[in-house]
C-alpha cells in the first residue's frame, strides 16, 4: 500500500514537471498597502440553553448576569442565582477592508467556561471591540452549530464541537476604519522635515502606491515591476526589496487609481519560488517543490523487525507434596532484516529522479518523510526542508 501510494505521488510529479513554466494574475501573489482587514473580539453572554450552560464553577457568569439585570434596573444577590440556561462566550469577528456602516459580517462563538453545549442559544448584544479599544460592530443572533451532544444515564454521543458555533451576518458594522486605502504624495516626518525635502526637491511629489508580494522573492518581485513597466508604457514601477513595489501613480491616471488597479491586477506574472520540501508528520504528507535538487548522494534503505512473544508456562507440584503451583515465564525473541537496497543519485538530480529512486527502495511515506531528514541531515537537499 505504501509503494502505491509513493507510485501515484511519482506519477502526479512527473505531470506537474511536464508544465513549461506557471504564472499568476498580479492580484494573486500581492497585497496593496493600506487594504486590509482587521480581527474583532468580545465578551457576551448566550441564553436559552437547555440546562447546557455554565455551572457554578463559572463565576464570571454569574457577575456577567448580574451587571447585565442592574442595567435594566433589577437588582438581585448573585448567591441567589443558579444558572443553567446561560454561558459566557467570547466573539470574534473578521472585519474586511472598506466595510461600511450597516454591512452585517459573520461572527464565531466560543464557550468560555464549563458549558455542555451551546446548541438552541441565542447571543445577546454584544459589543465587538478592534484592536484599539474601540466598538466597531454589534453581534446579537441565533448560533448555528453544525454539531450536537446527547447524553443518558449509561451513554454520550457528540458530533463536531457543541461548545463553538457560527451566526451568519450575525454582526451589523457601526464604525468604519480610518484610512484603509492611502495613495501617499508627501513624505513621512514633521512639518519642517517635509518642507526641506520639497525645497531640495529630493523626491517626486507624484501620488504613489506600494504593492506587496506575499511570497517574499527577489525574482518574481523584479518580475512583476518589469510587467507593470511594460504595461504602462514607462518606469513607474521600483522595487525596492524582495517583498515591496513602489508604483508612480501615472498623470494619465490621476484620481483614476481604483481604474489603475483594477488593470493591473489582471497582468499574468510568471513567478519564480524558492525550493521547498513540506512534511506534515501526523499525516504523512509530503509536499516537494519543483525546483528542488539533490546532490550527489547514495542512498541505502533497509528495514529491521524485532518480534517478541511470551509463552508462561504453569508446572504443578506432584500430587499430595508440599510445592505449590509455579508460572515461569518463557521468552522467545526473533529478529529479522530485510537487505538493504542501495540507490546512487547523480549530481543535481531533479524531483522526479529522487520520487523514482525511493520507488527503487521500496520506501512507504512514513519512511520517505525519514529519508528526507536524513538527506537533508548530510547536506545533499539543496531546499529548505519544512516541517509543519
């Protein structure tokens, strides 16, 4: 099962290597500096629990519950309260670029203490805070929680999470983010600092924006500034390390940015990245990138089993004799070792010569992932080795 799975994985290669080359729209691989979105967070409360909520454990709860019936102007000691149909949860939220006042975003519940489940609840309004302290959307709503859990007195049955749900568009946005999108025309500083650059006329006062790839790679940034250049028909585009291109707006395109980029965005790039293998070692998993190269390396691949079997053995005093029954234990240990297969890569030896010389060692992916280790160890795997 182990060969064919390597097999397969060699045949995908092999297909994947057949291609020329490969290339990616510009707004693929870049983000524009300023179009971002931003995490929200809060504190809540979900009611209409069917005795799934907090237990007595969870103070927080209670104090919640108690400051919440204050503000409604009733006031009741928090010893008599023993709640069983409320939990406290945390919000979050992804707040995308551009959202305006009155779009409704989705939001993530969370349990926060020992509730069962939140199956059946309903979020109150809660206040989603952004990274500054401020409220930037009101989450309130049914939960959805794609799972449930059952219990009886001799049994429990549980499907995905019951304690995390979901509420779609549950959250209206009250507060736009400040300057989500800059086209910066001034330098950075103070006002004096600014004023002598403008005097010594050191820079271009042409708006400008900056585009970040993000993949950092010094060739595909080269790449990109030199389709941008050729596209507008001038040198516009700089970049100015391996991730960032700063872009002239053109006079042609002045106020007319959004209309710049939506062109641009569209411009097929051909990248260019650096050579990686990927492990994930919980699933076997073995991602090897196109550009990766072995050197010259001999590879010997054998595969020792050690079986251990115990068989007690129970003698009996003879009849009518003072003995007594004796278990003495009986071990027998054997030891076998497959011979080792030996396999020569020649110097820079692409992907698929290194997929088809493991096939010849008969490796299965749990190995595959230890034999890339090992090459990597002695310095013959000319990628970086990722293990995630």
């Amino acid at each position: 099962m182990g060969n064919l799975r390597i097999k397969i994985f060699s045949l995908i290669l092999s297909l994947f290597m057949v291609i020329p080359g490969f290339s990616a729209r510009l707004k693929d691989i870049v983000d524009i500096e300023g179009v971002r979105g931003n995490y929200l967070i809060g504190y809540g409360l979900v009611v209409g629990l069917k005795g799934t909520g907090d237990g007595v454990l969870s103070k927080f709860t209670v104090q919640s519950v108690v400051n919440m019936l204050e503000r409604f102007g009733i006031k009741v000691p928090k010893e008599q309260i023993i709640l069983k149909n409320v939990a406290a949860v945390l919000v979050t939220a992804y707040l995308p670029p551009f959202a305006m006042p009155g779009q409704r975003i989705d939001v993530e519940v969370s349990s926060l203490g020992d509730a069962k489940s939140l199956q059946g609840g309903t979020l109150l309004l809660t206040p989603l805070l952004g990274p500054d302290g401020k409220v930037y959307a009101l989450a309130q709503g049914p939960l959805s929680l794609g799972g449930f859990a059952a219990e009886g007195a001799g049994a429990r049955i549980q499907t995905a999470h019951p304690t995390a749900g979901k509420i779609p568009n549950g959250a209206i946005v009250e507060r736009p983010v400040e300057e989500s999108l800059r086209f910066n025309a001034l330098p950075k500083g103070t006002p004096e600092e600014i004023e002598k650059i403008i005097q010594k006329r050191e820079m271009d006062l042409q708006p400008r924006i900056t585009l970040s790839l993000k993949e950092p790679d010094f060739s595909t940034v080269y790449k990109i500034a030199e389709a941008i250049n050729i596209y507008l028909k001038g040198n516009y585009a700089q970049p100015k390390d391996n991730r960032n291109i700063e872009l002239v707006i053109p006079p042609s395109y002045k106020e007319k940015e959004i209309k710049l980029l939506a062109e641009l965005e569209n411009i097929e790039i051909s990248t260019d990245t650096p050579a990686k293998v990927v492990i994930d070692e919980r699933t076997g998993t073995v991602v090897i990138g196109e550009n990766v190269r072995i050197s010259k390396v001999a590879i010997a691949h054998g595969n020792i089993s050690i079986q251990v079997k115990e068989y007690p053995e129970v003698y009996q005093p003879y009849p009518f004799s003072p003995g007594e029954t004796v278990v003495v234990p009986r071990t027998e240990i054997e030891a076998k070792e497959k011979k080792a297969k030996v396999v020569i890569l020649e110097e820079s030896a692409t992907l698929g010569e290194l997929v088809r010389a493991l096939n010849a060692v008969g490796a299965t992916a749990t190995e595959l992932i230890s034999i890339l280790q090992a090459i990597k160890a002695a310095g013959a795997l000319q990628a970086e080795l990722i293990i995630i």
